[in-house]
C-alpha cells in the first residue's frame, strides 16, 4: 500500500494519506516527483511488546530515503512496575483459579504449574489435589 504524507517546517503533519485518496485530494501533485510539502511514507507494524515493556505509542520521523515512516516507542518496565505487575498477576491467579502449586515464572510472567501441559493430542484438566493433569475422556 503506497502512502503519502503532508509535511509542514519539515515535519510530518496529520496522518498518513493512501495513494488512491490523495491523488483523489491532490490531482494536480505528481507523485513521481513531490513537491518539498509532501512525502511518501512507509507504515511499520507496532512491535511485539514483552511482558516487562511498556508501549509508549508512534511518532513519524524522516528515514533514510526522505520520507517519513512510523516510529514505535517502547520502554522497559522499572524494577518497581515489574514487580507491581507479578504481584498483580498472582493475586488475579488466586482469585480466579485457586491453584496455590503453581508459580509465577518470571520470565514470561506467566503462572505455571509445577507439571508441564502434555503434549500428546489429548485434553486434560488440572487437578490440583494430585498435582497432575487428567485426562478427559468422551462418555
């Protein structure tokens, strides 16, 4: 998808426009060769964030081609937010689940139980007086 933006004193102003609708806008303007108040811009999908990033939202900013493009903003989570955020985690697990062997792995902050899901096809259920998963059965 090709599209353009408007640049005001050098920097991108509004939104990006698709190519169909600004040629629609804009019929005079040569996309092949445009004038210094508009540029072509390259839309970039917003990352994939992990579980102690914060999304901080997109700019557009000059790339190295002269048009403009999205920049995605993200930051790391100080050491009081990633804490705040397992202890919510835990107490939303207890709360909805009740399944005091599993732990918080601090990785993924992710509750996991202490026997890994297997992975066989079948489907199973925690059963957390044994600590296991059961298989269930069709009757």
């Amino acid at each position: 998808m090709e599209l353009f933006i408007r640049v005001i004193n050098g920097q991108a102003f509004e939104h990006p426009i698709v190519k169909d609708n600004f040629q629609q806008a804009f019929p005079d303007i040569d996309i092949e060769n445009l004038p210094e108040n508009f540029a072509r811009f390259t839309r970039y999908s917003q990352p994939l964030i992990g579980p102690y990033e914060v999304y901080q939202g997109v700019t557009y900013e000059r790339d190295e081609t002269g048009g403009f493009c999205d920049v995605h903003h993200v930051r790391n989570m100080t050491d009081q937010e990633k804490l705040e955020k397992q202890n919510n985690i835990k107490a939303e697990w207890q709360q909805i689940n009740g399944f005091p062997s599993w732990v918080l792995d601090e990785e993924t902050c992710t509750m996991q139980p202490p026997v890994a899901y297997p992975v066989d096809g079948n489907i199973y259920k925690w059963d957390e007086p044994t600590t296991s998963w059961l298989l269930i059965t069709s009757s």
